[in-house]
C-alpha cells in the first residue's frame, strides 16, 4: 500500500456517537499500556464500515448514498447494531468527509467480509482498545495485511 495514502488512513478522525456525545479519534496514537484511560467505546469489539467511493473511485452522491443505506441494511438484518459515525481528513483546511458506520460486536472476519463486498480499500476494526487497518480490496497485492494503530483521542 502507498505509504501516503496509509498515513492519511491513519491520521483520518473519526466521529463516533457515545452517550457523553461525540467522540473525535484517530489511528495515530502512542501505545496505550493502560486501557483503563481509554473512553469505553474504545475498549470494545467494533467496526467502521463504508459503501462510499469503492476502490477510491469517486462516484455520483446519490449512488453512494444508496450503496450506504444497502450497506446499513444488511447490518441491521445481520442483526448488528448500527450506528452512523463520519471519517475527516486531520487537516483543519480538509474539505473530505466520509460517512461510516459504527458496527457494535461485529467479528473480524465478517468485517472484512463486508469490506471486500463493498469494494473498500480498508476497514477500521477494533477490539480490547487495539484499532486495526485492515487491507480489504480483492485487487490489492497486500490483501487482508493489517497495520496495528494506536487510539489518539482527538479535542
């Protein structure tokens, strides 16, 4: 994988709905030795799964949103709860804004599944407050190769 383009996978901040209200993180973090100080979402089993821009490739609004929706859809018929949450590049200046999905309890596996389908070039997939960027475009070399990040919670 392009070394710049996984630097801004990394450096891309996340919004995730909790119940304290929104909570702005990154893959970019310091190694956590102690997960107690991490915000509780953090600490758990989840994915962040897309439908927009498959392969990078930009495409009209209305089919991305009708791609998302599909994606959501099969969530919820999954039986998984579902929660919308939004990617941002780190630059103050940046103009892109992906929406995602916060996927609760999903197995890695399946992610992956889902990021393949979708034709995605990654997945975020976290579990014990590990953040990983899974490789998932069937077209990559690198297929299915994980980069292991680290939580920066973002003010």
């Amino acid at each position: 994988m392009d070394q710049t383009l996984l630097r801004s996978y990394f450096s891309t901040i996340y919004e995730f709905p909790t119940p304290a209200g929104t909570l702005r993180v990154s893959l970019d973090g310091e190694i956590v030795q102690d997960q107690a100080g991490l915000p509780e979402l953090l600490t758990r089993k989840f994915a962040v799964l897309t439908a927009y821009n498959p392969r990078s490739m930009l495409i009209p609004r209305r089919v991305n949103d009708q791609r998302h929706h599909v994606l959501r859809d099969l969530l919820i018929l999954g039986c998984y709860r579902v929660e919308p949450c939004v990617g941002s590049e780190a630059e103050p200046e940046g103009i892109w804004r992906e929406p995602a999905w916060l996927v609760h309890g999903m197995d890695r596996d399946e992610a992956i599944a889902f990021g393949r389908v979708f034709r995605q070039n990654t997945i975020v997939f976290a579990q014990g407050g590990r953040p990983e960027l899974i490789i998932t475009d069937p077209t990559a070399d690198d297929i299915g190769r994980t980069f292991q990040g680290n939580w920066r919670v973002r003010s």
